[in-house]
C-alpha cells in the first residue's frame, strides 16, 4: 500500500466484514506491506489499506483468494464385511475450488 503525500500518511490495513489474522500479522516498510504467516482458506477477502494524514484519506481495496489442492476432512477406511453385512463408505474432502467426489469399484466408476 503505497501512497504519497505531504504530511505522511499514516497507513491502516483492515480486513472488510472481519477482522485481520490474529498472531499471523506483521507489518513491513513503515506499515506499507501487510505480511500474513501460515494462511488457510479463512483468510479469503477484501483487505483494505486506508492512508491518511491531516488532509484527508484515501483508500485501496485488495482481494485475496486463497487456493487449496484437496484434503480430506474424512478419508475413506477399507472395511472387511460377511456377506449379507451392509457397509458405509465414507468420503469427505475440502479444497479451493472444491474437488469432485468420483467412486470407482476396481478402477470402474459407480
């Protein structure tokens, strides 16, 4: 967030609808660079860099979206069943864009 003017701005970063990553946030360059660690999926959004001095204000808007390969919420477990045994699979999977579910039954799709 880069903005020139005389007297220097003094620069706010906030995240729209919630609030900046609790112990993820640093600052860099005299608050110019909002630096966010470890970031998951709930750090999706607008940030918003607002710089103001005694003149007035102005602001920027950033979106960020944070992409995901796929992982499992629940992994499916082999089950060993006697015959006339009802089984349940169990598939649960999450990422950004959220993946598709396929089940095959030895390498042939159900």
């Amino acid at each position: 967030c880069f903005c020139f003017s005389r007297p220097t701005p003094v620069i706010r970063w906030i995240k729209e609808g919630g609030e900046l990553p609790a112990n993820r946030t640093f600052f860099e360059n005299f608050k110019k660079t909002l630096k966010i660690i470890d970031v998951s999926e709930a750090d999706s959004g607008n940030y918003k860099c607002i710089a103001r001095n005694m003149l007035g204000s102005v602001h920027h808007v950033i979106s960020v979206t944070v992409k995901a390969a796929p992982y499992w919420i629940t992994a499916p477990r082999n089950l060993v069943l006697s015959p006339g045994e009802d089984g349940t699979l169990i598939c649960r999977a999450n990422g950004n864009p959220k993946p598709n579910i396929s089940w095959l039954a030895n390498g042939v799709p159900i």
